[in-house]
C-alpha cells in the first residue's frame, strides 16, 4: 500500500475519480455523509476510501502499511469492480450538485450522497410518524423510496440561499432527473406563488409536467405524457445561454423500456430559476389515496446533461448509481 507523500497527499491512484469531489476533512458528525465514518476512529495516517451505493454507504479503511483495503460487510469482493463500485452501478455524470437516493425508512433526516451536503428535513413530521405525519417510506425502483401525501415533504436545509449550489440562477442550466412511480403529486421544486418565480417539477393526470416563473403572468409550463402505475424515469433539462434566446430551452425525457423526448422547446430569457424560497421535495396536498406518486433516486445536476448522460443513468436501471472511491487525506 503506498504511503503519503512528503506534503501529506496520498498517490494519485488512491484520489483519483471523475466523479464529484467530497470535502477533504473526517468528521463524526452524522449529517455530514461525506465525511462520515460509521462506527470506530481513524488512526493517524489511514485512508479512507468511501463510496455510497442507494442509501446506505459501504467504508474502505486502509492503512499505510496494509496490503488490502478493508471490504465492508455488505458488499463481497467479488461484487466490486477494480474501482471498488459495484459491476452494473453506474457513476453520476459530472455536475452532481445533489443525490438523494430517498432510502431513509424513519428520522428526521434525508441526506444528499453528493458529498454537497444538500440534507433535507422531512415535514411536519418525522419520516413514517403519524403525528404528526411525515413522508412514508415506500418500496423503490432502486431500494426504497418515498412516498407524500396531505402536505407532507422534505425541505432542503439552505436551499433558499443564493450562495447554495441548488440556487440556478438565471443564466445557469441545471437538470433534475428522478425515478418516480407515476400517479399524482409534486416531486421536487422551488417555486414562489407570491412572486411568480421560481420552478415546480410535478405529476398531474399521468403527465410529466415543469413549470417556471418569470415574475409575471402567465406560468410557462411543459408537459409530456408517462406511463402510469409504473415506474418510469424522469429527467428535465434546461438550457441556458447568455442572453441568445436560441440557447435557452427545456426538454423532458421519460421513459420505462426506453427513454423518449419532447422538446428542445425556447425557454424566453426572462424565466426565473431562482424564487427566494427553500427546495421542496414532494408537498401533495391531496389524502394518500390521492397522492400516489413514490419518488426514488431523486438528483440535481447544475448543467444541461446530454442524453447519452441520462442513457447511462436510464440504463444501470435498478443497479443504481455509485460515487467512486476518493483518497480522503487526514487533518
């Protein structure tokens, strides 16, 4: 096993990834998953080599002088791959600014796996209370996810900040993409009725449908036909480009055996992404036997992906995704 370098770096090899980069400091703190370590300390001179698959993480502590990584229990070596993912899981395009995989079963806490640190907190209550109600784990497409209904959601901490990577403003693309069980129901959005701006991504009458504000009246609005009591994968990728109209557009994908589009339709200039108030994932105000929509694999990306992006993603299909290995170097 290489040791540090001089100037305390670890080899190239051990950081290496194309993948988006956690923060580099080790922490207990459990709402920092990026950093977070399970169980036990770190001795002076380890690395630790982490990556999540869904919602839970698998930890490779290797010390210096060690000859092999520990393996956590949940994955056999057989399944990784030479990067230390699982075979068939698919690494996120690069962009990533938010993943929430939506796995959580009960607490008070859903977190980013991006390493960003986009956590969220379920609304009014805990995950699967009762009183007062919370979001409701529900089986997934990929593990579990979660399901909303009479006005319960996760509000993502500091969202409503422009200095947070979820704030696209008006001249940066972004791309929401999502696995959700199509019914009815908001899946994730920002949008301020008061002041006409701000976005909505949502499922209404079996239609995939994005909505976005430029101060005024009316809402602009798309929409695209999905498969309904099924799952399908979603994705809404908007286009920005100085002040050329021609760049600017929205496009919805779907698809269950096959990824479809409708669009690149002009998006005017003037739409505003960023409205002032928190990001919001489900809020169906509707009772449970009208909200039916179950939201898994939710992810922001703070650029257009291209559709050979969402190909990749669409086609690792249940294997889900996976964050490579990154050398973390100590304090």
């Amino acid at each position: 096993m290489p040791s540090l370098d001089q100037a305390g770096r670890y080899p190239p090899i051990l950081a290496r990834t194309t993948g988006p980069q956690p923060k580099q400091k080790v922490t207990n703190n459990p709402m920092n998953t990026s950093m977070h370590i399970s169980s036990g300390s770190i001795n002076a001179g380890s690395i630790v080599r982490k990556r999540y698959l869904r919602g839970s993480s698998a930890i490779y502590v290797c010390g210096v002088l060690a000859l092999a990584c520990v393996l956590a229990p949940e994955y056999s070596s057989g399944q990784a791959s030479s990067d230390l993912c699982p075979k068939n899981t698919v690494e996120p395009p690069s962009g990533l600014v938010a993943w929430w995989p939506l796995g959580e079963k009960s607490g008070n806490q859903v977190i980013d796996r991006s390493g960003h640190d986009n956590h969220g907190i379920p609304k009014p209550g805990k995950i699967g209370s009762t009183a007062p109600l919370g979001p409701v784990s529900a089986s997934g497409f990929v593990g579990d996810g979660l399901r909303f209904f009479n006005g319960s959601y996760v509000r993502i901490t500091n969202s409503d900040s422009h200095d947070s990577l979820l704030d696209f403003d008006d001249e940066t693309g972004f791309t929401i993409d999502a696995w959700v069980k199509a019914g009815n129901g908001p899946i994730v959005g920002n949008f301020n009725p008061s002041t006409k701006r701000g976005y909505a991504l949502y499922i209404t009458n079996n239609q995939l449908t994005f909505d976005i504000g430029r101060g005024n009246s009316p809402i602009l609005s798309w929409k695209k036909p999905i498969v309904p009591n099924t799952w399908n994968f979603i994705a809404v990728v908007v286009k920005r480009g100085s002040n050329t109209p021609k760049k600017h557009s929205v496009t919805l994908y779907s698809g269950t055996v096959g990824l479809s589009a409708s669009g690149p339709k002009a998006l005017p200039v003037d739409a505003k992404s960023y409205s002032g108030l928190a990001v919001d994932i489900g809020k169906c105000a509707g009772s449970q036997a009208g909200c039916t929509t179950v939201i898994d694999e939710l992810e922001m990306f703070n650029r257009p992906l291209l559709l050979a992006d969402l190909q990749k993603i669409f086609n690792a299909k249940h294997y889900g995704k996976c964050i490579k290995p990154v050398g973390i170097k100590k304090n």
